[in-house]
C-alpha cells in the first residue's frame, strides 16, 4: 500500500440499496477520502449526490485502463466491492493487488441471515479460510472468550431485499441512457430480470401459501427425508466454484444418486433458493426427473421460506456450496457437498459417493464445526445486514473499525488484537 497518512477508498459495485452510500459517508467523518465508480443508472442512484461519483459509461474491455487512470490520479489506498467474480470486479482485484493495494471484499453472510461476511482479498472460493484448517483456527481461539450467539432461523430483511432488486433494475432499464455499453455479469436480457424481480415481490403472499402447505405436508408427513439445498442458477458461487453451470446438472446427479443409494421409504425435499424466481423451470425440471427415475410419491418441492422448519426432522442435506449448510452442520445433520466452499472441511463434510451418503450417511464432527463457527464469528462475521435500515445500522457501528484497522480479521485474532465484539440482538 502506497505510504500515505490519508486512506484514500474506491468503492465498486455494492448491494443493492443504500449501504455502500453510508458506509462512504462513515468513512469519510473517520476522517478518509472515498470515491464511487458507477456502471450502470441503478450504481448512480443509490450513491446520492454527486460526492465522489465517476461514471464509467466505457465498455468492458475499457475499464482496466479506465480503472489505472483512477488508481493513478487519485492516489487509492483501498478498493471496496461486493463480491470478487463479476468481471469488474475481478480485473478490479487482479489490478489492486498488482499495485499492493488492500481489497475489501462484502458478501453475504456465512453465517445468514444476522450476519455479513468481510474479507480482505477475497470471499467464498476465494477466500483464506479455503486453506485453513480447523486446528489452526482452534489455534487461533485460543486469544479469544467469544461467548457465541445462537443462529437465527430467518432472513431479517428479506421483502427489502427483493424490493431494492426490483428498484435497481428498474433504474438500470429505464434510465441508463449515459451508459450505453453497459455490460450485465449475467445470462438473462434485464427486461427479463427486472420482471422477474417485479413478479417475485408482487406474488410474495401467495408464494408464502403455497410454501407453508407444502412445509406442513412434509412436516406431518411421517417419512424419512433428505433436503436438496438449491442456489440460485446465476450466483458466483454456483457458477466460479463449482463443478456445475446449471441447475439441472445438479438436480439430475442428487435424483439418481437418490434412486440407487436412499432405502424406498425415504423421500427427496427439493428446497428453493429464498431469491428464487423462476428463471430457471426448477417445478418442471424436478417433476420430469421424478418421473426418469420412477420416484413418483417421494419428491417434494419447497419454494423458499425458513429453512429451519425443515431442518429440525431432516435425516441429510445435499448441496452445491450453498451457505445454508451452516444451519446443517448446526445441527450436526450429515452434509456432502459438491463445490468449492469455505465449510468444506473433511471433519465435517462427507466424501462418501451419493448412493451411499443417502444409503448410509456419518455424522459430522460437532466439536470441531463448533470451533469453525467460533472463528467465523471471532473475524470475517459481522452482525448485520445489507438491506433493512435496522440491518444496516448494526453494521455500521463495527465494519468501519474492521476496514480501517491495520490487520486483516483473521490475523487480527491471530495476534491478540481483535475488536470487541457487540453481542448480536434479534428484534423480532
């Protein structure tokens, strides 16, 4: 990092709403200097003012050059982003990194839905903790007397995050006129996206109905059943960290592995992603592989809502990478997952094929994912949220220390100098 007696901050894309717009506002009374690049009209209308705001209406393949310029002229100490694997963001990284630059990195929690993740350099794959062991963060714990908090069992802002969604791609389709060459990181065409933001906060109620019936036909159901954690098709986690490109890639290897290995008097719970909205026909694809594999009377499909209530009679789960598998591992239910993810750890995770993980499946180690959870929540977990107002207030009074301090969390725990941590309040 460049000697300076000024932090001097670049902030990228950011969630959906306000939160990147207050955090530059705290950062700035603490005393830094902050600067927002926007891509498209939905970036310009969350960074309110014109503070620090410098549009970016070149193509893609303009924007390294574009972003040295900015590098150069304004002296950057630091680049804020949400997320590492849209491509912005990741000649963004490669170029702070280049220039010795410290990267701060938001995503949401590993631990959802009161918590966000922050990391420097990188998250989910690439993350540091992808190459830590859990005896070295038991290590690490040795610094620390975190009384943990208990998991929560629901999203805490979740109508204000499919609302900002809706509100974002509305600008992006409606007013990006000084941004022609906007690229989108993602498949489908934005009027396409926007519609389906739209549909999805419009037919919440009925979704919520239609989710409690079928919740409640496999609660008092009185059969054995295993949880397919789904993801959503587009995130990069699902598609920079796994073995799959689509969904249905996916859903076809646990139907068949189900098929062979699970006893005949077990049933296969499909669970949707809580954002999902039918980009891809998740009902139709999950019927036709019930129907291939003759497991008719045995599959059912849950779209979105709490997880928990599924979990508490689940007998495994089966995912991609999906964060959900906290809550899993929480319980000590047996996990086997497919793609890269920081939980992925052999104390926890099963490696057995699938025929036999639904056959006959181990236990995971609770006491070592005990630990894992307590270093998650000593560093990189920060309690709070993106998207309601209470959410974002709770964040703020922490993730400015964290990003103006010297260390990294994880080797602030390491050497005895992390922050205090505020114990986490659920306002039901």
């Amino acid at each position: 990092m460049p000697k300076t007696d000024v932090r001097r901050f670049l902030f990228l894309q950011g969630p959906h709403g306000p939160y990147f717009h207050q955090l530059a506002r705290m950062l700035r009374r603490a005393g830094a200097e902050v600067w927002r690049v926007g891509f498209n009209a939905g970036d310009r209308a969350f960074w309110f003012g014109s503070d620090g705001y410098i549009p970016h209406g070149g193509t893609l393949e303009e924007w390294p050059a574009h972003l040295e310029q900015i590098l150069e002229a304004r002296g950057i100490t630091d680049i804020a982003l949400y997320g590492d694997t849209r491509p912005v963001h990741a000649s963004a990284v490669a170029a702070a990194k280049a220039r010795g630059l410290t990267v701060h990195v938001f995503e949401e929690g590993y631990l959802r839905p009161f918590w966000v993740t922050y990391e420097r350099g990188g998250t989910n794959g690439h993350s540091r903790l992808m190459d830590m062991t859990v005896a070295q963060m038991s290590q690490a714990l040795l610094q620390s007397d975190l009384d943990v908090p208990e998991p929560p069992a629901r999203w805490g802002d979740m109508r204000q995050h499919v609302f900002y969604g809706a509100l974002y791609h509305w600008f992006v389709l409606f007013h990006n006129g000084d941004y022609r060459n906007f690229q989108r990181h993602r498949e489908l065409p934005l009027l396409t996206e926007w519609a389906l933001y739209t549909k999805r906060l419009v037919l919440m109620p009925l979704n919520a109905l239609t989710r409690a019936l079928a919740t409640a036909r496999i609660k008092y159901g009185g059969f054995p059943y295993h949880l397919v954690l789904m993801q959503l098709e587009h995130d990069s986690s699902f598609q920079e960290h796994s073995p799959f490109r689509r969904q249905e890639e996916f859903l076809r290897l646990t139907a068949e592995g189900f098929a062979k290995g699970a006893p005949a008097h077990h049933h296969l719970v499909f669970k949707a992603h809580p954002l999902e909205n039918d980009r891809s026909p998740l009902r139709r694809i999950i019927a036709g592989l019930t129907e291939e594999f003759g497991l008719q009377g045995r599959v059912h499909f849950v779209r979105g809502g709490k997880l928990a209530r599924l979990l508490d009679h689940a007998r495994t789960a089966v995912t991609v990478n999906s964060t959900a598998a906290q809550q899993v591992l929480w319980r000590a239910i047996p996990l086997k997952v497919f793609g890269k993810a920081v939980y992925a750890k052999p104390e926890f995770v099963s490696n057995l094929p699938l025929p036999e993980f639904f056959a006959q499946p181990g236990r995971p180690d609770s006491r070592a994912y005990r630990d894992y959870r307590r270093y998650l929540l000593e560093t990189s977990q920060v309690p709070g949220g993106f998207y309601s107002s209470r959410g974002r207030r709770q964040l703020l009074r922490q993730v400015v220390d964290m990003m103006l301090a010297d260390e990294d969390p994880y080797d602030a725990l390491r050497s005895g100098k992390v922050a205090p941590r505020q114990p986490l309040r659920i306002v039901k």
